[in-house]
C-alpha cells in the first residue's frame, strides 16, 4: 500500500486500524479508511481512494470531521457520512451529519465529489476537484471520550472486558456483545432451549439479549486476532459506538440514536 504524505510530527498513520470493509481491488472505485497511531476520538480519520486497485488520492485535502460511515452505492460509487459534533456538543455526543458521494468518471478519469462536508475553519477541498491530494496529519487536542481501536478486522472492532467474561464486536452504527456469565447461569432465560446472553445495540432502538449458538469473533475463533482488552476506566469509540469499561461493568453507547446497553454478570440494563 502507497504510504501517505504527512506533515514533520510525532504521528505516523495506523495501517494495521485501516477499514477495509469495502476496498475491491477489481471495482472502479474503492476506499481505504486509516487513522493516526494512538489516536483519540478527536483524531482524524482519512479515505484513501483506488481506481481497479490504482491508488488516487484521499477523498479531501484536510481530515475532516470525527469519522465517518461508508457506503458502496454502486461500483463506481462511495457514499461517505461524515460525523462532527454540533456546536455545544462533545465529541462522544456528535450529532452532526454531511453526506458526500466520490464517483469515478470513467471518461475524464477522475474521481467526481458531490454533496456536503462538516463545516471547519480548516480550508476544504472543493467539489468535484480534478484528484484528491494526500493530507497533513491533525493530532487532534480535543479530549476525547474514547480512543481509536487497537483491533480491527475486516471493518469490526473487537474488544474484551479485563475478566474475560464480555467481548464485543463494534460496527460502526451498532454492536453486539456476549456476555459469557449468562451461558452458565441463564439469568435472564432461555430461547429453544438456549441461554439468553448475546446483546445487541441496533442502529435504532434499544438494545436485548437473544441466544447465540456460534462462537464469537471477538475471541479469534473464527480468524482474525482476538480483542482488544479494554482496562477499567479506558473507553474506545468505533463510528456510532463508544464503549466504557469499568470495574461494575461494561456499558456501550450509540452516540447516534442515544440508547445504551451496561453489562455485568448480575444485570444487563438498557437505556
């Protein structure tokens, strides 16, 4: 993979965080996701684009807002939301929402952008710009309510509670844990005669339990590297998610819809 150009600093892009959910080296239009090493919620995130494997550029010139969710509309189209927190809004709490599509015009062979970006005092790139030009590296002062991810797979994250008791995979608009104390003592029941322990947190709506009968991927069972232990008082946020550990539990938040899930062998409480 092409290395991106960054300005004199400290920081260096986080390749083994990449997303490369929707990368198709045979599509007319793919994106690469990276972020910064060690980086906080406030860190930026950029878009790299390829053209049937070729790498173009980033989709702008300047990191622009906290994240991103990306969408394949059609091969050679990629819809970007971008994520930014409203004025008055913390970080973790970001409600803001610009939608862009980068199209790949086959016949001036260049990368189109139509739609909006999060408003920035920082300079924007402007619509429909010829090629995308590589980015400075912004090292994000803001305090963050949760750090990058250190494990991602395939577009998940996966995270795991210090007791090794709850494990969760994080996609960037909903999650879903298991909370392994449940299988054993069935607190909260059984489904076809399975116990109630798999959480989810959907994109919209509050979260339940349901039976799970497959293993985890959170573990490393089925490929890919086992979570990330998140000790009590870290938290990591992942798109939408944000997750809290803590000694009384694990709680994990979609800052978009505004529910939340808390899980501990004792309770599972949803908001």
């Amino acid at each position: 993979m092409r290395k991106l150009n960054a300005r004199e600093s400290d920081w260096t892009w986080h390749s083994n965080g990449a997303d490369t959910s929707l990368y198709d080296p045979c599509a007319d239009l793919s994106p690469i996701a990276v972020t910064v090493e060690y980086a906080t919620g406030s860190s930026p995130w950029m878009i790299m684009l390829f053209h049937r494997g070729e790498y173009l550029g980033t989709a702008t010139a300047q990191p622009v807002g906290m994240g991103q969710l990306m969408r394949r509309r059609a091969d050679d189209v990629i819809e970007v939301t971008y994520l930014y927190p409203k004025p008055g809004e913390s970080n973790a709490a970001r409600s803001g929402r610009a939608v862009s599509t980068f199209t790949w015009d086959g016949s001036a062979q260049k990368v189109v952008m139509a739609g909006d970006l999060p408003p920035t005092e920082e300079e924007l790139p402007e619509q429909g710009r010829e090629k995308p030009t590589d980015p400075p590296v912004d090292t994000g002062d803001t305090p963050p309510r949760g750090a990058a991810p250190e494990v991602v797979h395939q577009g998940v994250a996966r995270i795991l509670t210090p007791s090794d008791k709850i494990g969760c995979e994080l996609h960037r608009t909903w999650a879903e844990c298991g909370i392994e104390s449940y299988l054993d003592s069935e607190r909260y029941g059984t489904e076809n005669d399975m116990p109630l322990w798999w959480a989810t947190l959907p994109e919209q709506g509050t979260a339940g339990l349901s039976a799970k009968g497959d293993a985890p991927n959170y573990r490393g069972d089925n490929g890919g590297p086992a979570g990330q232990v998140l000790e009590y008082g870290e938290s990591v946020t992942f798109g939408d998610i944000t997750c809290d550990s803590e000694s009384t539990g694990l709680t994990c938040t979609n800052t978009a819809s505004g529910h939340s899930m808390t899980m501990n062998k004792r309770e599972f409480v949803t908001r």
